[in-house]
C-alpha cells in the first residue's frame, strides 16, 4: 500500500466506531427496520440541529428535493430557476417532480447562483428559485429572498453539501420553505448508505412529504395520492443519531483545514474561491487551475488525489437535451478550471502542508518543462 497517498476522501469508521457499532447492534436486537423510533428520534435531533421545527427523513437527498417540489404542488407545467454548477442530481430532482429545470448562471466570485440572473431567468411559469449552497457555502440568500419576496416565488434549498451552514448568522434550509439534505456517505454528515432530509418550519409541508415518502399513505393502507417509496432506514437513521453530536467538531476541523490551505496558497498559481460568508462548512476545497490537466497530472506526480466538481456544467448534460437549456458562460468557464484538493476532518495538517506545497512547486516549473 502507498501509504504516502493523500486519499481525496476517507470513508473509514474511525473515532466513532463504537458508537456506531452500539447502534447498528441496538437495531438488529430491536427488529423493526423501517420507519420506526430511530428515525423519529433523528428527525427530531437533525431538525434542532439544523435551526428548524420539523425534518423528515428519506431514502436520498434528491428524492428530499424531488419530493418538497412535489408537496409544494410544484410539477408538470412549472418551472424552477436553479444553478448550473451542482451535482445534476439537483436538476434530476425538479425533472422527477414533473417541472422544468431553468438555469441562471452563478456569481464568478461566489460560485453560487447569480441574484441578477435569477431575475433574468423568471417567466409567468416560474414556481420556485432552487439555490445550492454549494462547496459547503451558501447562495447569497439576503438577494435570493428579497427576489423571491417581490415576485412571489417559494424557495427551497439546496443543502445537501452545506450541513451547519449558516449565510448572515442564519442556518441554511431555514430561509425558504423546506431545505433538502443528503446524509450519503461523503457528506459533511454521511450515513453508512443513502439517506436524506426535508428540513421544514411548515409541519403541514412535513406531513405532505411524510405521506408522500410512504407510497402516498394517509393511514395504514389508504392512498389519496399515489408518492413513492423513499424512507430512511432505522439502521441509516440510528448511525445518523451516533454521528450527529460529532457534527460540529468535524465542521470546525474542515474550516481549520481550509484555513490552512487558504494560508499555504498564498501566491501559489491557482485561484482559490472566496470565503463569501464565516458559515461556510468547507464540503469541498475547489481551486481554479487555468492549466487544469497539467494541475491534476503534477498533484497525481506526487501520490495527491483531486476530484473534478463538476466537469460538465447541468444545461450541457446529453440527459437534459430534450429541454434545450440556454447555456451559462460563466458556469462553462468555471467547469473547465475547477478541481478539488482533498479535504475532510481526519486529513492531517501535514498533509494539507505538503499538498499545497506541490502546488506552489507548479508555478516554479516552467510550462513544458517537467
Ligand atoms: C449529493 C448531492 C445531491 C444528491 O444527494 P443524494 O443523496 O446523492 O441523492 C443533490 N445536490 C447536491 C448539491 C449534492 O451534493
């Protein structure tokens, strides 16, 4: 094993290994495995977590989104302004509602999508703005709600790379009518499987989307509606309420480490994006690279994994071809130059030393000569 490898991600058990162990065991011996105290009692402790009165759990984060669109009575017919620069998975989840992804570009600065381009964006079919707090950083809310406000939109939140977050003090999911969390296992707080969340302040919301989730059911049995099945587990939700606690010491790790990336970059030949607000929660650690394939090339040199987020901006998605998206020229440029340094709570400072190091070797090497 090339125990100098700095791994993009570590997905191993570590400290809490035996609280999770306890958990899992505590389920086995219990023998209900769906929709059951585990995941009530998670529901409750994310929910206060996250600054907010209600959550419910589901089987992934985009079936989180897909399924507060739906709750919202937002489908067929309707559209919904999001970002280009996501997982596609956030444009799958409006497509899944049966409503219509319409793309704004983002803030160059930020990375997020762009309040003027919202307003550009809107048409009398405009149901919801769908903000991503993305890289662990939220939209710049303050502008989002404000537009929303004036011309009558919901908004729901993208928060599934944004875990703590807050924008101007406040926690994410709690500006617009529900956010949507994803708990799978690369997140900021991941479970051992999928999992996600609807985090709400409208407990009728949370009880639309508590039916939906369970195949529509009103009561045992009996469907007004037809929803889906997309329940978080009791083993998933029981790992969830082990984690938890842990979740702001790892958050304030990732800003430490970030910190430290943001220091050894100094004058290094990347562009390393702002920190646009203090309650970012450093999900990724994206830097822009005009020469990203020599960037890659030189860190895999010298054993440093990078992860591209994301390489094709959503409007330019083959599975979105049918919609015929208009293009975004600052999403196209930013996902030609940006890449990902490894960064999550167990990473070594050292490594973070040496990683950065590499890179400021890049700008001493002439191009060509290597
Ligand atoms: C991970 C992610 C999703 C999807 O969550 P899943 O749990 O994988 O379905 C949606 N949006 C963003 C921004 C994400 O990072």
């Amino acid at each position: 094993m090339d125990t100098d490898r700095i791994r993009f991600n570590d997905l191993h058990v570590h400290e809490d290994a035996s609280e999770i162990a306890a958990a899992i065991d505590r389920v086995v011996r219990r023998g209900w495995f769906v929709l059951g105290p585990e995941v009530e009692a998670f529901e409750h402790e994310f929910a206060s977590a996250c600054g907010s009165t209600a959550a419910v759990g589901v089987g992934t984060g985009t079936d989180a989104i897909a399924l507060v669109l739906r709750a919202m009575g937002i489908g067929p017919g309707d559209e919904v302004v999001t970002t280009p620069l996501s997982a596609a998975y956030t444009a799958l989840a409006v497509v899944m509602a049966g409503a219509r992804p319409v793309f704004a570009d983002i803030d160059e600065e930020r990375l997020t999508i762009d309040p003027r381009a919202i307003e550009a964006a809107i048409t009398p079919r405009t149901a919801a703005i769908l903000p991503v707090h993305l890289y662990g950083q939220a939209a710049d809310m303050d502008a989002i709600t404000a537009i929303a406000s004036r011309r009558g939109l919901a908004i729901v939140e993208d928060c599934c790379q944004a875990h703590l977050a807050t924008c101007g003090g406040r926690p994410v999911g709690t500006f617009g009518a529900a956010g949507a969390f994803s708990f799978y296992p690369t997140k900021n707080l991941g479970a051992l499987g999928d999992g996600g969340a609807v985090v709400t302040g409208d407990s009728s919301l949370a009880d639309r989307v508590r039916r939906l989730r369970n195949g529509g059911q009103r009561t045992r049995y009996h469907h007004d509606e037809f929803g889906v099945n997309s329940r978080l587990d009791e083993l998933q939700a029981a790992i969830l309420r082990a984690r938890l606690p842990r979740l702001r010491g790892w958050t304030d790790a990732r800003r430490t480490l970030a910190h430290a990336y943001r220091a050894a970059l100094d004058g290094a030949p990347v562009r390393v994006p702002r920190e646009c607000d203090p309650g970012h929660v450093y999900h990724l650690f994206p830097v822009r690279s005009a020469d990203r394939s020599r960037f890659q090339q030189h860190l895999e040199a010298h054993h440093i994994e990078t992860l591209i987020h994301y390489p094709v901006p959503i409007p330019r998605q083959p599975a979105l071809a049918d919609h015929h998206p208009a293009p975004c020229p600052v999403a196209d440029r930013v996902c030609a130059e940006i890449v990902s340094l490894p960064l999550y709570p167990s990473l070594p400072l050292t490594a973070v030393a040496r990683s950065a190091a590499v890179v400021q070797e890049l700008g001493r090497q002439p191009r060509g000569a290597r």
